[in-house]
C-alpha cells in the first residue's frame, strides 16, 4: 500500500464485519420491565434503569450503523474518504483507526467531537 492512499478493500472489509457486529447487536432483545411478575420498587426501578441504558446503547448503534452503511455506499459510487462536511479528503490515517468517520479531523474538531 501507497502512503497516503486509502486501501479501500481493508475498508471495505473492516466496514462489513461493524456492519455485521452492530446488526446482531441491534437484534437483540431488550428486556422488558413488563414482564416482571413481583418485586420490589428497587429492583423495578434499576431494571428501568437498564432498559434506559440499553436503549442509550441501541441509540448508539443505530447511529454508528447509519455512518457505516454510508461509508460502504460511499465506497461504492467512489465518493469514500472525502469529508461530507468540506468536501476535502480525509486523511487515510483518520480512515484506518475509524473506517466510518464522515468528515475530516477538521470538521469533526469543529463539531466538537
Ligand atoms: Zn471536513
């Protein structure tokens, strides 16, 4: 590999597999605080609370889903390790630790991540 090119098929790769990893987790049920027959206030409410944590973490998911379903079509119509924010290109070390990211290190410090 050419420094500062980005190999997409290793993209592509690293992609499918988040793809597949964030699928199976979304497809998971989460546990219903319904269903519970006795108990008490306690146990109902921290049973609450890890429904609220694990629709946090769905939340999440759906969200890193979304980026990676986009960087794979990117990849498809050739559109892949361009900023969506500036247009610039992302730099392939950016693509490396984080095959989804959308924009730039730039936009994404601006956006205050
Ligand atoms: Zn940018």
């Amino acid at each position: 590999m050419v420094p500062g090119e980005i190999d997409r098929a290793a993209a592509r790769a690293r992609l499918v597999a988040e793809r597949r990893r964030l699928l199976e987790e979304l497809g998971e049920p989460i546990e219903n605080p319904g269903q519970m027959t006795y108990g008490s206030q306690a146990a109902a409410a921290s049973q609450v609370f890890e429904q609220q944590r694990d629709l946090a973490l769905r939340e999440r998911s759906r969200t890193e889903l979304g980026r990676v379903e986009a960087a794979l079509r990117a990849l498809d119509d050739g559109t892949y390790g361009t900023c969506v924010s500036c247009g610039k290109s992302i730099a392939p070390e950016r693509l490396e630790a984080i095959p989804w990211a959308p924009t730039c290190i730039d936009c994404a410090r601006k956006a205050g991540r």
